[in-house]
C-alpha cells in the first residue's frame, strides 16, 4: 500500500496542471479514493491492529494531502508568473509624432493663471462642486431670505447631508474662501480655480461654467492693493502693457465696498482688442471681503482685512483666444479641440510668455 501511495505522490508532483492535480486528488482523497478506502478498513480492525495501522494510514493521508497542497501553489504561482511577464499595462504616453489629444483652453487657462499668481506668491486652493448651502450662501453674507439666492438659479440636490444642511452644485467659486479661512491661518494668498454651476443655458451661458476666486486675508489690506494686484494679473494674462482697468462701485452681499472691474479696449478693423480705453467690456467683480465674511470664519476682523475678486474662465480664454461661441467649449468637437486645443508639451512659463 505504502508503494501505491509513493507512485500517487510522484503522480501529484508531476501533474501538469490544475486538472490534472484535481484528477489525482479525487483518486488518492475522493469518496472512491484508495486512502479513503485504507480508512475505511480501520473500523474492521481489532483494536490492537488499528493501533499499528491507524497513524500509519494517517500518514500516508497526510502525505498526499501535503503534496497535493504543494503542487498546487507552484502551479498558481507559476500561472502568476506566466500572466505577468506576458500581460503588459504601458503607463507612458506617446510622445510625438503623432501626439493625437491637446489640453483644452480652460485646462491651458487655468495653468497660466496658476502661473502668473504664484509669481505673485499665491497658492492654488480648491473645494468641492458639490457644496453645502451655509458654505456658498449664509457664511458669504447671503442669508435665506437674501433676493441673491433667486439670482444664482441654483442646482439644489434633493437630499440634505448628515448634519441636515441643504447640499447644492456651487454657484459660485466664493465657497472656496470660506473654505480656506476655516483651515488656514492668515496671512492667505490663494486662487481657487473649478467649476461651478447656474440653471443657466444660451450663447454666452452654460449651466456649468468656470471661475477663478481670489482672495488674500491679511493685515492693513486696502483697495489699492486690489487694484494693484487685478493689473498685474491682467497684464501678464493679456501680455500687453496697455491694459487699463476701470473699477465701478457695485454691490456683493460678500464684499464691501464692491466693485466690478471693466478693462478697456480698442476697436481694430471691426474687432475689440483688449488695450487701450476705446470702449470698456466688464471682466470681473470684486471688493474687500466683508467682516462679516471674516468673522464668520472664526477670524477676527478687527485683525485682519482683505480683498477678493472673481472671474469668468471661460470669457478669460475667448478674449484673449478668439473664440466667440461659449458653448463650443463644451460639445467635445475634435475639430474645434484641435484648432483650439494646446499642445501637452507647452507648459506655460512667465518667462517664455504664459500664452505660448
Ligand atoms: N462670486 C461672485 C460671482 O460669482 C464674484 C465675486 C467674487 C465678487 C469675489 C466679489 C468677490 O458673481
């Protein structure tokens, strides 16, 4: 018998495969199986021959239940080793020729605006799209009843979150602030680029949009360095020396005083072209941030002020690329993709002209 199952365990170490090896599982172990019928005779035995004959058969069990176990690692294993030396994932990207995507002009826009403000030592801060009403309205100084909220036509979701607030697709990027004064100590210097959303929908509205917030909290923060910072800003954007700002008194529930900001233009064969004072076009709201604002934070106003301004992306990247329908941005035309779209390689840089 000890013969039989030596050429069992040979058989197991030669098996092929996983069939194989089950093939000679159930011949050795199965209800069939020639050490399960050695068990079997231990009942007709007296007690002292299944003395002798008990542990020996165990053995034998055990030594087929060891090889089978063997056997089968080193087959998976083996099958592991076969899939990964022949299955491939290639993680790189082909370089030109031909690099076929290119980066989308809101993508290419918000990397330049990244750019040219962290020259001026500002980081770069987000937040979710889906935000909390307290965030995007009550905590920037819009209360419930606030005629604003009818203004922003706002996505509401169904549900409320866990702490019963009333979740919304944000309207607006100002959320963002709120977001950095409750998690950062002043002096902040940041912008926040993203998405945001309005039920808004014709040539030069689409319900989902882009905006970039700025805002720095500070001590003795005054206008001036608003207006000071909104020029570098659009200088190095329009890389023209001749833009002129405009600042009219305006109003926001979350800055006070308010202003919107018009830059000036020139006619040029029939086109405005950003420069010079010919005519203005409005380009984005601002204003210091309103005590309340700051308070509402957890900061005390009294210590420190700031500024904060916000800018339509989109309308960014159609002044200074030429493209004159919003909505275009948006359909994923590969056309339209590649005559607009930027190469992968062309990282905006201050020094070789953020627009390359
Ligand atoms: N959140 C305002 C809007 O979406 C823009 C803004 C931002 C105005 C910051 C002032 C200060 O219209």
């Amino acid at each position: 018998m000890a013969s039989d199952t030596d050429a069992s365990i040979d058989r197991i170490k030669a098996a092929p495969d996983l069939q194989a090896l089950e093939a000679e599982r159930v011949s050795a172990l199965g209800k069939q199986g020639a050490i399960t019928q050695l068990l079997k005779t231990l009942g007709a035995m007296t007690p002292e021959q299944r003395q002798a004959e008990g542990p020996r058969i165990h053995a034998l069990r055990e030594a087929v239940t060891d090889a089978i176990a063997a056997r089968k690692a080193a087959l998976e294993g083996a099958a592991l080793e076969q899939r990964l030396a022949t299955e491939k994932l290639d993680l790189t990207l082909p370089v030109p020729p031909p690099l076929e995507g290119s980066v989308h002009p809101v993508s290419q826009v918000m990397d330049e605006l990244a750019e040219i403000f962290a020259d001026l030592g500002f980081a770069v801060a987000t937040g979710p799209e889906i935000e909390d009403d307290w965030r995007n309205f009550t905590a920037l100084n819009i209360p419930e009843t606030h005629p604003a909220r009818a203004m922003h036509d706002t996505f509401y979701f169904p549900d409320q979150d866990a702490g019963g607030q009333r979740m919304l697709l944000r309207t607006h990027t100002s959320p963002v602030q709120i977001r950095t004064m409750q998690s950062q100590q002043p002096p902040i210097y940041i912008i926040a680029p993203g998405r945001t959303y309005r039920s808004d929908s014709d040539a030069t509205h689409t319900p989902m949009f882009h905006q970039v917030e700025g805002l720095v909290i500070d001590r003795g923060i005054h206008l001036g360095h608003l207006k000071w910072t909104l020029e570098t800003f659009l200088k190095a954007y329009f890389e023209r020396d001749d833009i002129v700002l405009r600042m009219r008194p305006s109003y926001f529930p979350f800055t006070e005083p308010s202003a919107e900001v018009d830059v000036g233009y020139t006619m040029v064969k029939g086109r405005r072209v950003l420069g010079g004072n010919e005519g203005w076009m409005e380009l984005l709201g601002s204003g210091m941030v309103h005590p309340k604002v700051i308070a509402a934070c957890g900061l005390d106003p009294e210590e420190w002020q700031g500024f904060a301004f916000g800018c339509g992306i989109d309308r960014l990247a159609m002044l200074k690329y030429g493209m004159d329908d919003l909505r275009a941005f948006f359909d994923g035309d590969l056309r339209w993709l590649k005559h607009y779209g930027f190469s992968a390689l062309d990282v905006p840089t201050l020094s070789g002209g953020v627009g390359a």
